[in-house]
C-alpha cells in the first residue's frame, strides 16, 4: 500500500538553515587551519573550551542580538548595559551588605529594566531602534561613570570562589610538556553559555514567540494580517536581549572579576558583526540562532590566530571587517539567487 511505502520527498533548505551551514563550514575549515598551524594549542581540548570560558559574555550578547535582528530589529546598547551590570554588581558586592545572590539579582534587575523601557519605546511607541538603543547606550554609559569611575576589584570571599570554581571532565584532556594527564576544566560562565543556547534554540525554533519572530522580522504587515501580536512580539525580543545583557555582565564579572568602565566596551560591534558571520541577516527574519555562538567564534579563532603568529593586533580588527564584508555580501547573493530560481538546494526526506 502507498501509506505503507517509505517515499523520498526533497524539501528545501531554508534560507537560515543554508547560511548557518556555510558559516559552520567556515569556522571548521578555520579551526581546522589553526590546528594545522599550531597543533601545540589548537589541538587542545582546553584551548577550544577556553574559546567559551573566557568569551562567554560575547556569545551571550551575540544570542541576544540574533533574535532581536530575527525581529527586524538592532540593539547597540547591550554593550553600555554589560559593562554596567558588572561595575553595579562590583560596588554591590565590595560595599560589604551584598551577597552573592543579591548581585544576580540586581543583574537581572539592570538587564531587564533597559528592555522594558527600550522595548516599550520601540514597540508600542513606533520609534526607530537604532535611535533608542543609542540613547540606552548613552544612558548606561553616564550611569557606568557615575556609580564608579575607578576600577574595583571584587575581593569578596564567597563570589571569588564562584569565579575560579571549575568543573573537571576527567575523561577529557591533554597530555602536558611532561607527559602528564592534564583534565579538561570549564569555568561556570562556559555552562552558562551552553544553557542557554539549549533554551533560546528551542525557544525560536519549537515555540509560538519563536516563528511569529521569524514572521515579524520577514514582513510585519503579512505578520499582522496573519494575527500575530507584531507590537508585543518586538518587544518581548527586546525584554530578552536586556535580560541577556544583564546575565552577560555577571558572567563578565566572573570572568574578569572586577568593575571597570572599559569593561565591554565595543561589545555591541562584535556582537552583531558575530550574529552576521553567523547567519543572521540585518534585514530581519533569517537566522538560526545555533549560528550565533558559531560566528562568535569565528571571530574569536581569527583573533587567536593572529595572537599565536605574533603579528600586530591591529589585523584582527582589518580581518575581522573583511569578514563582515564577505558575510554581508555572501548574504545578499544567496538570497537573491534564491528568490530568482537560480539556485536551489534540497535534502531528502525519507
């Protein structure tokens, strides 16, 4: 009988799922040069973990970014918000009536209070994101300074055991320079990270708020049509980008361990030339958010690159822009190709 027979139907690949693709190749075969390069490290399971450990708050800036961007949005103060979070929590914690646990709070307090009032102003108030999100930067900036303008270095017990508590994976690791087992050691930011990424892509993916962004970003007025609540919708992404950020400024906190005004300064660049790498389009409604962590670190792996050749630092930002530039182009003419029928690409479906 037919409905008994197995039958291979090609379906197409979406046009997020394609570009998530490209850019995984990308970072493979970069990765893959590193290692040929300089085997010494790159061929370290530390070295890779340590890509998420001591950049988590990037990859965590660089999910938010992507579903806002999903959205049809842009939020260029999630960087101010970080570096704030974390001279907030800095002060919190020094002034000797903080805990630990009163810290994540007021992170998240920060984190959410910047979403409510840029995601508001944006979404029911019809005001261009760029526009609010500069004067949030601004806003998080004049706040930076005024709570503290030198650096605090947090001292207190119970967070600095947080901050260099590992998590051992004693059947992963690498031999040392004296044969010695050395195991593989993730810092808690780096589960953080994995965490998240876990809920934010079934988020996007298998719920309701997860295609009526995809719907929003890709044309609000089909999306209205359609019945889905655009207003709501656009500012529930940016309630969950500030809330990222504040999560983000406490991982930052963990990993540098001190309030400082520099801290994630240029964040907000990085993260969106690493939602792009990743294939998240600026003009909303593509991206797969597993792409996120992936461009971030393409970036990061171009970085390390030029660190272990020795060569002048100021080629990662050179390489780094070519990079955007290829993406952002390569973006374009995948998309149009495909819109024109000039290039398809299917898998099969059993």
């Amino acid at each position: 009988m037919q409905s008994q027979n197995k039958k291979k139907t090609k379906e197409a690949i979406s046009n997020s799922n394609l570009l998530f693709i490209i850019a995984t190749i990308i970072f493979i075969v970069m990765y893959g040069f590193a290692i040929l390069r300089f085997p010494g490290s790159f061929l370290q399971f530390q070295t890779f973990f340590d890509l998420f450990s001591l950049n988590a708050p990037l990859i965590i800036l660089t999910l938010g970014m992507s579903i806002v961007m999903i959205g049809g949005g842009i939020d260029i103060s999630v960087g101010a918000v970080t570096g704030l979070v974390t001279m907030g929590c800095a002060v919190l914690l020094e002034s000797k009536t903080g805990t630990v646990g009163s810290a994540m709070l007021l992170a998240l307090a920060i984190g959410l209070g910047f979403g409510l009032l840029q995601g508001f102003i944006i979404a029911y108030l019809e005001i261009q994101p760029f526009i609010i999100t500069l004067a949030g930067m601004f806003l998080a900036n004049g706040l930076l300074t005024t709570i503290h303008k030198d650096p605090i270095n947090v001292t207190y017990e119970p967070f600095v055991a947080l901050r260099d508590y590992n998590i051992v994976i004693p059947f992963l690791g690498n031999h040392n320079r004296l044969g010695n087992f050395m195991p593989l050691q993730i810092k808690i930011g780096a589960v953080v990270v994995f965490v998240l990424i876990v809920i934010l892509v079934i988020m996007m993916n298998w719920s309701r708020l997860g295609r009526n962004l995809y719907a929003v970003g890709g044309n609000s007025q089909s999306a209205l049509m359609l019945g889905i609540n655009v207003k709501k919708t656009k500012f529930i992404s940016y309630l969950i980008s500030g809330l990222l950020s504040g999560i983000a400024g406490f991982v930052y906190l963990m990993t540098t361990g001190a309030g400082n005004v520099g801290n994630a300064a240029g964040f907000e660049m990085k993260a969106i030339a690493a939602s792009i790498i990743g294939g998240t389009m600026l003009t909303g409604g593509v991206g797969n958010l597993l792409g996120s962590p992936v461009g971030a670190l393409t970036l990061l792996t171009i970085n390390e690159l030029i660190r272990a050749a020795g060569v002048n630092s100021n080629y990662q930002a050179i390489l780094s822009g070519f990079l955007l530039y290829i993406f952002i182009v390569m973006q374009s003419a995948v998309v149009w190709l495909r819109s024109s029928g000039k290039f398809k690409l299917a898998i099969l479906r059993h």
